[in-house]
C-alpha cells in the first residue's frame, strides 16, 4: 500500500491536473450573461501570450483576447455574444477573468464551449457551470467536444 501511495504521489508531480472552471450566470429580464473563469495563472499566461503573438492586433490585452477566443457562447440561431472583459483577479497560483455581454435574447436555446488550454495540453478538461432562472447545470469538455446547448 506505501508503494502505491508513494508511485500516484510521483505520477501527480510528474503529470499534474489541466483544468480550468467558468461559472457562467445569466439575468434573463436583463438579458446580460457574466463569466467567471478560473484557471492557474502560469498556464494561462503563457497560453494568452502565445496566442497574442499570433494576433498582433490583441497584443495589448492578451487575456482577454485569449479568453474571448477560447470560450464561445451562441445565442438560438448561432449568433455569438460579444463577451467583453470585466477585470481579472489573481490569487496565489490562480486567476479569475471576468467576462461579460448583452444578449439579444434568453439562454433558452444558447450553447457554449470552452476551449481553454486545449492548444496546451492534450488532457486538458474544462467544466462550465451554467445558472439561469434558478436552474444549474454542469457541462464537461475535452479536446474533441463540440458546442453544447445550455439546459
């Protein structure tokens, strides 16, 4: 049993967790949508200036724009939200970006996906949190995921 419990510890240290978490909430009578994405600061970072220098245009607010890029969410009828930045937050090894936008319409019929990291790490997973008109709902992706409908 020690041996075992030893190998997962080094297996951790050498292969460590890729997640990321976005709290998604929507005021459906005021028809706006707030994000709330926590990721680890270094992964985040280094993707968001990669991701920068590929799109010269964004250089001067690469975490929003890798954040807006990665993370898509579509009105009924495929209309994409504009999401805007709101500020973002950094504590010990974690940021939280702050995303959000007006919506033409209810979440009824949106969908999102959350593509964070994935141009990083081949294992990453990413789980969305949705709240709107006291319902919740939990969406998983990975790599090979499609768009999802919000329930």
């Amino acid at each position: 049993m020690v041996v075992i419990g030893s190998l997962l510890r080094v297996l951790l240290a050498v292969h460590p967790l890729h997640t990321s978490l976005a709290q998604v909430s929507f005021d459906t009578r005021a028809r706006t949508v707030n994000v709330s994405l926590r990721v680890f600061v270094d992964d985040f970072t280094r993707a968001a200036s990669t991701w920068a220098k590929g799109n010269p245009a964004r250089m001067s607010a690469p975490i929003t724009g890798y954040a807006t890029a990665a993370f898509t969410l579509r009105e009924a009828g495929g209309k994409a939200v504009q999401l805007r930045s709101c500020g973002e937050k950094r504590v010990g090894d974690l940021m939280w970006v702050c995303l959000s936008g007006q919506m033409t319409k209810t979440p009824a019929g949106a969908s999102l996906i959350s593509r964070i990291l994935f141009d990083q790490f081949d294992d990453q997973v990413n789980i969305v949190q949705t709240s709107h008109d006291g319902r919740t709902a939990n969406l998983l992706f990975t790599s090979d995921d499609a768009e999802k409908r919000i329930p």
